[in-house]
C-alpha cells in the first residue's frame, strides 16, 4: 500500500474494466476498494459481513431481497449504503457509476452464494491498483 496521499481520480482514471474492483487501501483487515460499474451485476450474498458503498459518480441501484419482498435502493452521487450480511443483492448502473467499497480483505466479489457469473463480472478478491 502507498504511504503517499491517494487522488481517487487518477486511481480511477487508470483502469477501464468494469465490475472488477481496485484496492486503493487497506484498513486493518479491510479493503477500500473502487470500481467503475455499468450494467447489471449478478445476484448474490455475503454470508459473514455487510457491504459498505460510496457513489463517487453517477447513480447505482441495489435491488434487495429481503423478508417483506424485494426492493431497490437509489444511490446518487455522494450517497453510502451498507447492504447487512445475509442479504441477497444486485447491483447496477444504467448509466454508469464509479463506487468506493469497503469490505474485509479476500471478499469474493460475487459473495459466497451467487447466480451464474456473466462474462462482463469479474469474479475476484480485487485487484492492485495499477492492474
């Protein structure tokens, strides 16, 4: 990790691949992570830990299935939301969005339980930025 000041634009600026998260940082034993995403994700859950998000830019949805049914939270620039471990959720951008995570360090992208991974996710623990 760099022990320099860390522009998140320019962190941002030096990758295009979607759904495939950059770790900027770690915080103990958690990864701040960015992201530009578009598009859907996929359905999935993280049994063990909740899933923190930062809208940097554009808007993300999260659709929710949760005990009452399914809903969808709107996410404008500027907006956190913490998705609770146990929670089945989908991610995505219509238009686009460039998100900050925060998560415990080796959290599958795609959770521990998912649906079929599209070829567009990319299914990992995040990458160094800089790759």
């Amino acid at each position: 990790m760099s022990s320099e000041p860390i522009p998140l634009s320019k962190a941002l600026a030096s990758f295009d691949a979607l759904w495939s998260p950059r770790i900027v940082t770690r915080v103990n034993d958690y990864d701040v992570r960015i992201a530009k995403v578009e598009g859907e994700h996929l359905w999935h859950v993280h049994d063990d830990t909740d899933e923190f998000f930062l809208v940097l830019d554009g808007e993300l949805h999260i659709s929710l299935r949760e005990p009452d049914g399914e809903r969808t939270v709107l996410l404008p620039q500027g907006s956190v939301f913490t998705v609770p471990r146990g929670t089945e959720h989908k991610p995505y951008a219509p238009s686009g969005a460039a998100i900050l995570m925060f998560e415990p360090t080796g959290t599958p992208t795609v959770g521990d339980r998912h649906d079929a991974i599209p070829e567009h996710v990319d299914s990992t623990t995040g990458h160094a930025l800089g790759t």
